[in-house]
C-alpha cells in the first residue's frame, strides 16, 4: 500500500527527500548519468513467446506509475515512451538489503530493473525482477494523486505533467510530428527542396499582420520577428533560379488570441517556379489528403459541429458570388459606404481606419463560418490581396485560392505577383494605410521589388499553418501545442501594463433573469475572474477610525454590470472578444440550475455551441478594447 495517502503534499516532499538522503548514505546515487536499458517496454511484450520460459532477462526502465506492497511482495507499473508492464519486487529474489531499497521507490520515480518476463497466475505479463537501480528520484508526488489537473489552464502551463498522466495527449503530439514529418516527405518526394530563411527582418513583409519588434544589440537597431514563413525570400529564390522550395518554421504576430489563432506557431509555405495557381490547387487537395491519411489513418473528421470527408475531387465557390448570394450585394460594383452600411446593418463592428480590402473581408467572415467544405474559394477581389496576381480576364480579380474546411480558412494561395511595377504600386497603396493606422497593412520592401526587376518566372505559392493540424484533430490552437505561451502567474510582470484595464460583466437580457439570478450571475463571473486572473485589477487602500479600527475603503475601479439582447449577440460578443486577445468568463443557464460539475459538463457537451444559453459573461482587459466592444449595451438598472 501506497503509505502517502492521508499525507500533505508538503509532508510527502519532506519524506522523499529524506529518501533520497537515505539512498545516499547507503551507497546509491539516487540520480545516476546513464541507464542500462536494453530494450523498450513493447518490445518484451511483443516478444513475450519468446522470452517467457527462456529465463532470458530483459533490462527495461521508465517512470514508476503505480506501487502495492504486500509484505515480502512489491506489485509496480513501470512505463517508458511506449507502454506499461508489471514489475514483481521479492525479497527471496533481491535479497533484503536490495528489496529494502527498492521499498524506498516512490510512483513517479524513474527505474529500471533486471529480470525474466513470466505471467503471474492474476494472467498478467510482469517482469521477476532480479536487478533493479534508481535512475531518477522524484520529489514532488504526481498531481493525479493528490491536487489534480483540474482545467486547461493547470494542464496547459504544467503540460509536462499533462503528458505524463495523460496517454492521450502524448498521442496527439506523436500525431503533431507525423502532420509536420508527412508534409516534409510528401513535397521532397515531388522535388521541393527545404530552405531556411531569416526570422529577424529589417522589414516585416508577406501578410497583413502586426509584428513583434525587438532590438539586435550588436547591429544597434529594431528588427521585426517575421510574419510569414519567408514568402519574400522563397520569392528572392525563384528569381536567382530555385523552382521549387519550401520552409517549415517558427513565425510571429503581435494580435489577438481565440480557439483557432496564437501569436507563434508554426507555418508551411511552399512556392513554385513555372505553375501558377490551379497547378498548385491540385498539389495542395493531394497534399492535405496524403497529411490526414498518413496521421490519423483516416479522411472523415469530425470538427466542431461538421462532419467533413476530405476525400475526392474538392469543389471550387466564388468568393465575389458567394457574398452577393448570401448577403444580396456586390462587393466588386458597390461603394465603400454601401459596404460601410451592409456591415453595420449586420451588427459587426469595423474599425475607421479599415480600408476597402479589409471591409469586404469582414463581409466574407460572416458567410465564411456556415460553409463546412472542403471547397476552395476562389476569384479573391485585388483589394483583399495586394501580394497576388491579377486574372487576365478581369482585372478586379486574384489568381488566389484558399481551401475552406469547417467555416475556416485552412491555407492560402496564389498565382504570385511578379510585375515590379504592379508590385510597387500596391506595396505602396498598403504603406499609405499603415500611416493612416492600420498596422496590420503591408510594409514597402524596396529590396523585394528590386529583386522583382531582374525578372522571376511565374510562380505560385501556397501555405498552412498548424491550424490545419488543430482542426483536424478537434482541438484548440492551445491544445495542440505543446508549451503555449502563458500570461505569468506570478504578480512580478516584466516592464510595465502599457494600458489601464477593465472588467464588465454583460447579461443576457432574453434570459429574463429575476434580481436574485443576476446577482448570482455577476456573483459567479466575478469570483471565476478573481480566481483565474494574475492580474491586479483595483487597488484598495485602508481607512482608519479615531480608536484605531480598519476599514476597506472603495475600490478605484468597479466592475460594469451591462445587458446584451439576446444569447446570439453574446456567443458573437464571446469570439469577437477572445480574437481581440481579451480574457472571457462564461456562466450558463446549466451553472445557476446546479453546483454539479460532472451534470453540468454532461449536458453541454451534448449541444452544440449556439444551443448553450448564456446567462452572462465577463471580459477583461485594455480599457479601450473593453469600452469599445460593450459601450453600445446599456447599463444593468435594476
């Protein structure tokens, strides 16, 4: 029996230290340089027909995941990277100073041990261990034991133990290096050669997206982490003569977070000499077909609340029709204050700074989401695509693609651009919006455009992030990376909030909550936001009386009680906050029914998200980016 029930985790550390101590005195470095293992764990169980009766030993080590003692008798699960197998411990077979010191193995601790498999009469494989050597002592107790990992955020900022308990995770990461393994093998198997190309960009160019800066101390100037997986120096390639290439790395943008998008992740771009974009249409649906078959064995997903088969010949939509199909007008023959005005009759916001490209796609994103594919969109208007080649037989139109899967865009396309004087005409139309503020809008690379004018052929170019991998294996854009960047939990921040911040709880009017559930509502948001946030949102300073008492004084900043109409515009309010990068806590009508967490995780995850009714959420974060999103709802009066 395990003897650290009942026992406190500070208690347990105390204890296992004395261990390793103990180890110590007797000779035994608790934490040795090497192991003699000499095969995995599935391995022996493979060959266990083999081995059982042969008396021939195996050497296997791993982490120590269970331990029952029965006298003389140890019972442990050992498991290494590719499974689990029982160890039996005898002190008639170690002798009693060795099976003293296997005693003294704690779960968790990594081991290895000496001995022949058999089957025990329970008629489970076990190894009779003859030898066995600490590799590796633990001092912490495993978190499935004592505290738990409770939500994503525990399992997420200590993910190493996420793995550790968690088969399935582990899996998906295996998963993770077959998608990237896959893509690699299916371009080099077609001719592309990988390249590397700079991180660190004087300027940062290839998408419409908002940098990192950072100082290079020896060069003594600001560089900007890039944007995009090389397209201007894979383009630079194509004109000193390479025809195909591809990169797969690291890129970074400064902007919001949701479900599906972080700030570093990693990205696919390939481009290719000669071909333009049908070429490359038919490369990318053969491309995404080999990927899904090669990681997860199949070409039926389900994401979300669609069903998609990624099989067959993907039908192509046009982007201009599509919109005018949906939304009954045409973004190529309509001015920008009738684009201005189909917006805001929708109820989305736009920022004043936003040009015609950046209106019509905010057009495009609400039809985007209802489209589950897998179709490519194609015959993009120029405006929304200043690095693509015009169609020769209308202008207004790109030679670009992208394959829709799930409401999303999954990859980009195009028939590059290699007019330098079209090039530089848009690059500069793009450089005119960054100074009027938008600064997602494109840099002007003077360098690039010179490269254009010694000639590149035509090229088509392609790209996808692990987003794809993310859809295809149902998970959030947290979730299917291994270490994603999280906001510290200490209070020490490094340099200073740049902004004041905010918090406002929003309501949900047709829900028709009486006095009691609105406060029980805002009561509940506030205490999630209060034990989640690392943040100091208020200040409070102390009171005193004549006789010395204390009293709390007012804190400086409350938080806003507001409504919102009904439950679509908050789940629209909950997205559009979370792409801003702003913190969101739900409460639902199943939270104020029952303080049951397993009934409650029960009946939502049998309904799809529209079918949840929020009873209210709260936001958090950039004063101006929460007054923007919540100052046209009214003020909770009663």
């Amino acid at each position: 029996m395990d003897n650290e029930l009942g026992t406190t985790e500070r208690e347990i550390i105390e204890q296992r230290l004395q261990k390793a101590s103990l180890l110590r005195t007797e000779g035994v470095n608790p934490y040795p340089s090497r192991s003699n293992r000499n095969c995995l764990i599935s391995e022996a169980t493979s060959n266990k027909e083999s081995l059982i009766g042969s008396q021939k030993a195996v050497i296997v080590a791993g982490r120590m995941m269970a331990k029952r003692g029965h006298g003389k008798l140890i019972f442990a699960d050992l498991e290494d990277e590719t499974g689990k197998i029982q160890l039996v411990f005898r002190q008639d077979i170690l002798g009693e100073k060795n099976f003293a010191l296997a005693s003294v193995y704690d779960v968790g601790d990594f081991i290895e041990a000496f001995g022949p498999l058999f089957v025990t009469k329970a008629g489970e494989l076990s190894i009779e261990v003859h030898e066995t050597n600490i590799l590796a002592k633990s001092i912490r107790p495993l978190p499935e034991q004592w505290f738990g990992l409770k939500d994503e955020e525990s399992r997420l900022r200590k993910r190493y133990l996420d793995l550790i308990l968690n088969k399935e995770v582990r899996e998906l990461f295996y998963k993770r290096a077959k998608f990237w393994q896959s893509t690699r093998n299916f371009l080099v198997e077609r001719g592309f050669i990988e390249v590397e190309t700079p991180v660190l960009e004087n300027t940062a160019g290839g998408a419409d997206a908002d940098p990192f800066v950072t100082h290079h101390n020896a060069l003594d100037m600001d560089v900007y982490l890039r944007i995009s997986m090389g397209e201007l120096w894979q383009k630079r390639l194509m004109v000193a003569g390479f025809t195909k290439t591809f990169e797969i790395g690291r890129q970074f943008r400064n902007e919001g977070m949701s479900r599906e998008h972080l700030q570093d992740y990693t990205q696919m771009e390939f481009y290719w000499g000669y071909a333009n974009y049908n070429d490359s249409m038919r490369l990318v649906q053969d491309l995404y077909q080999h990927i899904a078959k090669e990681t997860f064995g199949t070409l039926k997903f389900k994401i979300g609340k669609f069903d998609i088969d990624l099989s067959g010949d993907w039908p192509k939509i046009d982007y201009v029709s599509t919109i005018h199909e949906r939304l009954d007008i045409d973004v190529l023959s309509a001015s920008d204050a009738e684009i201005k005005e189909k917006i805001t009759s929708l109820g989305v916001k736009f920022s004043p700074v936003d040009k015609r490209g950046r209106l019509i796609d905010i057009l495009w994103k609400q039809i985007r989401r209802t489209i589950a594919g897998p179709v490519f969109l194609i015959n993009h208007p120029v405006e929304v695509s200043p690095l693509a080649k015009r169609k020769e037989d209308d202008p207004r139109l790109v030679e670009r693609y992208q394959p829709i899967i799930a409401g999303s865009e999954l990859g980009n396309g195009y028939s590059e651009l290699n007019d330098p004087v079209d090039q530089a005409e848009r690059f500069g139309e793009q450089a005119k919006m960054r100074d009027e503020g938008d600064t997602e809008a494109q840099m002007f690379d003077h360098d690039f455009i010179e490269a254009l004018e010694y000639g590149m052929p035509p090229t088509t170019g392609f790209g996808f992030s692990e987003r794809l991998f993310s859809f295809l294996a149902n998970k959030s854009a947290r979730e299917a990376q291994l270490f994603p960047l999280l906001r510290p939990e200490s209070k020490n921040k490094i340099g200073r909030a740049k902004e004041t911040k905010l918090a406002t709880v929003i309501l949900n009017k047709s829900s028709k909550l009486n006095h009691w559930q609105q406060l029980n509502a805002v009561a509940h948001l506030n205490a999630s936001f209060a034990a989640r946030s690392s943040d100091n949102l208020i200040l409070q300073d102390k009171i005193r009386t004549k006789d010395g008492a204390e009293i709390n004084l007012n804190i400086q900043a409350a938080i806003l009680v507001r409504e919102a109409s009904d439950n679509p515009v908050l789940i629209d309010l909950i997205e559009v906050a979370r792409s801003r990068g702003l913190e969101v806590y739900e409460f639902i009508r199943e939270m104020v029914e029952s303080s049951d967490d397993k009934k409650i995780a029960g009946s939502t995850v049998q309904k799809n998200l529209d079918q949840v009714e929020f009873l209210g959420i709260l936001i958090y974060g950039k004063k101006s980016l929460v007054a923007e999103l919540t100052e046209n709802f009214p003020l909770v009066k009663e």
